[in-house]
C-alpha cells in the first residue's frame, strides 16, 4: 500500500495491527527516521535492529524474528536500516508468513520506481511505503506545528517558521529541537502551553552563537591531544557546554544520511558531490574522513549520547564543563580506535 503525506502522520501514530512492513524512503532520510521513531514509540516497542546484510545471507532470519515471541513479552519493531533492495526477498517471505508478533520498518533512502523493495511494499495491503521528500517552507512550519502539538507546545506560524529555518527544515532535527523547548517550558500533552520567543531565544538551535564546530571535528576524527587542549581553553563556567554540544548534533545530521547511502554502495565521490555548496570547501576533507570512520549505527549511537547531555546540561547540576569534555574525549578515543 503507497502511503501519502496527508495520513502518514496518522498511520504511525495509530499503527494497523494488519500491517507488518513499513517501508520509509525517499530523499528526507531524516523524516523517514522520525516517522520510524513515531511508530516505534505508538506500538510502545523495542526497538530490535537486523542488518540487510545479514537478510541478503539469511532472508528466512525476518520471519524468524517478526514470529519469535519476546523472551520478557514486551512489544518489538524489527528495524532494517540501511534497507537496500537486498532484503526484498526477506521481506516477500514476511508478507507471505501465516502469522507475525513484531512489525518491521526499514529506511531505505532513494529507491528507484523498478525497486523490487518498494514495488513489493507498494502492492502488498500487509505493508506500506511512504516516500519523504524534504519539505518547502510552508509545510515545514505546518510540520513544526503539528509535531509541537504531540508534545504540548503551541506553535503559532511565526514560531514555527523560526524553528524550521533554525533546523533547516529537518524533520528529525525539529522533533528534538521541540522536545527540548516543551521541557524548558514544562509543557505536556497533559497540560500544553504555548511556545515564547523567550524560550526559543534561550534553548532553541538558533541561541548557538559562535563556531563550536572544531570541538565536534576533533571528536569525531580522534584529534585527542588538540581537543583537550580546547576544552581546557573553554570558560569554567561551562556557559558554551550548550552550543558545543549543540555543534556535534549538527555535524551528526549531516553525516548520518551520507554515511547511509555509502553503506547502501553509493560511491564516496558521488556522496560527497551531494553536498554541493552546502558543505564549505575547506570542510570537505574532514567531512570524508570522518564518514570513512564511522558507521550509521556509530552515528546514530553518538546523536543518541548527545541528546542525553543535552538534557544532563539543561536540567542538572553536574559541572557543564567537565561533563562536557568526558563525553568528547571518549568520541575522540574511539575515534582514533578506528584509525589504527
């Protein structure tokens, strides 16, 4: 089944028990990770990841899994990520099993109209396939108020045209942005509240003034001896703990969708002509080595951490700078781990 724009939101957040395949793709990898984490928070699951490599040596290894029953009974949202047509015979033997416990959703990024993947998902009333294409402004704002709602904040259009801008449009990026500020304004769906100026102007992506990017690179390509040196440098206070933090989860969304396609086959040169004059050219060296070094799932582990001290560095009193610079220095430890 194809899904639209129009129901997406409603189809993750009210999942038919009948469907057992999802698959998100398309350009905005982002929103299809976000429409994932949705559904995945809607079925109250955990989230059990197989690799396409994996399903291409074993395709009977998805059937197992979706029909297995939880050892503790809790729920399960089978997770392919990077999908590539590899799985699709994996995934004809899901849609035609007798009976399933978990559902499946894979991100598969650009798939072309002949996908065997897609065709299938887009022909089988046991699944559905949706295609994310990265949104204008208009529907980013409308995006923003809608995912504001989910989360107790008011959003007038103004706002959350600001949000957009401040995310560039990115809808993963504008679900965390959104979850911080409902936090900083003790809004829920319980007791929702409108968003103010005053919020966005002290937590939003958009308070992170200066260039807190160099902390970010030296973590993440294992420069240990100039990084330490740098956050040795930072104000004891620990004031710019929020941007450096807010720095290394800017360079994650730009490197995560990449990292994706590299390990969907695309070729580096072609993955990083992508970036076009979005990536200055000075960075671009950098950018490359730092996708040779880490994998999706690395990625993905490292945006996890830094939404935690985010949240640690908001709401706690642990000392900014020190938490700060223990987490950097163990990105930058593993980094270097890869290089030798």
């Amino acid at each position: 089944m194809k899904g639209d724009k129009r129901s997406i939101g409603r189809v993750v957040d009210q999942p038919d028990p009948k469907t057992r395949f999802y698959l998100f793709c398309g350009p905005d990898e982002g929103q299809s990770r976000a429409l994932a984490a949705r559904l995945l928070q809607a079925l109250g699951a955990a989230k059990f990841g197989i690799s396409a490599a994996a399903l291409k040596t074993n395709p009977a290894q998805l059937v197992d899994e979706a029909a297995a029953l939880s050892l503790f009974g809790e729920r399960r949202l089978i997770w392919i990520e990077p999908a590539t047509n590899d799985i699709a015979e994996a995934v004809q033997a899901l849609l035609g099993a007798e009976s399933v416990e978990s559902p499946v959703a894979a991100i598969a990024g650009n798939l072309t109209k002949s996908s065997a993947l897609l065709k299938l998902a887009e022909a089988s009333p046991q699944a559905l396939a949706y295609t994310a294409y990265l949104p204008g402004d208009e529907d980013a704002a409308r995006l923003v108020a809608d995912l504001g709602r989910r989360v107790g904040l008011k959003v007038s259009p103004p706002l959350a045209a600001r949000v957009a801008n401040a995310c560039g449009n990115d809808q993963a990026l504008v679900a965390q942005e959104l979850e911080k500020l409902a936090l900083y304004a003790g809004a829920s769906t319980n007791a929702p509240k409108e968003l103010e100026e005053e919020a966005i102007d002290a937590v939003g992506a958009a308070s992170a003034e200066g260039d807190f990017l160099g902390l970010a690179d030296m973590a993440l390509l294992g420069d240990l001896s100039e990084l330490a040196q740098a956050i040795t440098e930072l104000p004891a206070g620990g004031s710019e703990a929020i941007p450096a933090v807010r720095s290394l989860q800017r360079r994650i969304m730009m490197l995560a969708p990449a990292r994706a396609r590299v390990e969907r086959g695309e070729r580096m040169d072609s993955v990083m002509a992508s970036f076009g004059r979005a990536l200055f050219w000075k960075d671009k060296e950098r950018v490359q080595a730092m996708l040779d070094r880490w994998s999706a799932e690395d990625l993905a582990t490292i945006a996890q951490r830094a939404g935690a001290l985010e949240h640690s560095l908001l709401f706690s009193d642990s000392p900014p700078r020190e938490a700060l610079g223990e987490e950097l220095l163990a990105i930058a430890r593993k980094a270097r781990s890869r290089a030798a």
